[in-house]
C-alpha cells in the first residue's frame, strides 16, 4: 500500500458482525478511541472526534460492512480532507472460523496517495515495511556501525 | 503527526527512491553524491534533489571536503522520528487491545443472551 505509515494488527475471539459493530458504533467508539465521536457511519459522512481539550474533523471514506471501514482526518482546519492534506485510517476485518476475526488497522497518507499508479506498485513491491520498521530498522544499523 | 516539521520528515522518508539514498546513507558514514549515484539506479541528479529533500527535513548534513561534498545522516533526527512512530505504534496497539476486550466481552454477553432464550 503506498505511503503506508503503520500496520497493527490483533487476532479476537468474536465473531466479524461483533467486532463490526465494536468498532463502528458511536458509543463503543468512544470506548476505544475518542472520548466524545460524533459521526454517522456513511460514505461521506462528516464527523468530529474530541480527544482530551483536543479534537478534529474526521470524514468516513469507506463503509462496507462487516469488512472494512476507513476515514479521514489530520487535516488542516477549515480545508476539506482530500488525499494529499489527510492521513487515512482503514479497518479490515477477516473472519477466522465462526467466533474468530482479525482485525487490522492501517494509517497511511500525505501526498503518496495522489502518486501516479506505477510508482504505488514499485513502492509496493519494494516495501512492504510499514514506516515504523523501516525507521526501526535504519536506527539498528545506524546503532552498529556507530557503538555507543 | 500533525506537525509541519513532522509532515516534511514524513513525506521525505515516504519516497522509495529516497529511501533508498537514505539506507545507503545509513549504513556508510560519509558519501558524496557520485559515489551514491553509482549505486542506485537512478540519475545523479535525481540523486541530488532526494539530497536536498533529506536535508531540508533535517535527516541528513553535508560537509565539504576539498572539492567534494560529502553527506551523512543525522542520527538525532532519525531517532526522533523512530521514537514518533514507535508511540503511534503504541498507541494503535493500545487502541486494538480495548477493540479486542470490548467485542470479547460483547460476544460474550450475546452467547449468554442466546443461552438463556433457548
């Protein structure tokens, strides 16, 4: 996925339509996420999230239940959130049997996803390597070859 | 994240071809753009924009040497932005963890639920 920024995920024993709901309902969200959501879960929907004295706009992009939900936000006030100025948060969700689904999340963004397609699949086929590991990985060579 | 410094280290480290000048940085000490020409396969000019966009996110520092100009990273910097993106690692996790606990428990309490109505 172009300019992906990180990838977590967590293996839950519930069924989809459960972790679905978990995760898009507006009083369980504020149970894992925002301390006060105020967003309807609809393609196009815009929303708000408060966190502490904190918040912002956020902007659903995906609803295809129960597999994937994604939306938008860190984007500066007062523009709209469009790919180039956002980050983009996207939920999938895989049964695993019956009463099993894992569940992963991605935070990607900025300028990498207006990127003409052949450079997404280079940049695909090259790294697979959320930022994270990639700067985990730099930092443990930059480590090595400089001790102490 | 929000950061406007942040958000040029981001899209800095976000490029491949950028990257790869930047791992070549990372695991040799001082190198001039030439040298990292011959090693990607890229143009040496392409090779010095990915330069100036490393530097002006503050990832890299050049020095001259003589007639040449030799490039290094910043290890400060770097481990800057590792340690950014170890705590949104964190965070994400912490947030997995309550999605996990809350639909166990909601799964939990419908199998009771069906329990008892049958």
């Amino acid at each position: 996925m172009a300019g992906l920024v990180i990838e977590r995920e967590v293996l839950i024993e519930a069924p989809v339509e459960v972790v679905w709901r978990t995760i898009t309902e507006p009083d369980q969200m504020s149970q894992w996420f925002a301390d006060r959501v105020d967003l309807v879960v609809e393609a196009g929907a815009q929303g708000y999230m408060e966190f502490g004295d904190q918040g912002g706009p956020v902007v659903v992009e995906v609803v295809d239940p129960p597999a994937r939900f994604s939306f938008r936000w860190n984007h500066p006030r007062g523009e709209e959130p469009v790919a180039g100025n956002s980050m983009l948060v996207e939920f999938t969700l895989t049964p695993e049997g019956d009463e099993r689904t894992r569940l992963r999340v991605t935070e990607s963004g900025h300028e990498l996803l207006a990127w003409p397609d052949a450079e997404k699949q280079r940049y695909a086929d090259e790294h697979q390597e959320g930022w994270a590991d990639y700067l985990d990985r730099l930092a443990s060579v930059l480590s090595k070859r400089q001790p102490g | 994240m929000t950061a406007q410094t942040d958000d040029e280290l981001w899209s800095a480290i976000a490029d491949p071809s950028r990257r790869r000048v930047l791992d070549l940085l990372v695991s040799n000490s001082e190198v001039s753009a030439s040298w990292l020409a011959g090693r990607v396969p890229f143009t040496r000019q392409a090779v010095s924009k990915h330069l100036v966009v490393l530097e002006r996110a503050g990832l890299i520092s050049r020095r001259k040497q003589g007639r040449e100009v030799l490039y290094q990273v910043q290890a400060g910097r770097l481990d800057q932005a590792t340690r950014a993106m170890a705590q949104l690692a964190a965070q994400w996790d912490r947030q997995l963890a309550a999605i996990k606990r809350l639909a166990e428990a909601a799964h939990a309490e419908d199998k009771k639920r069906n329990h008892h109505d049958r």
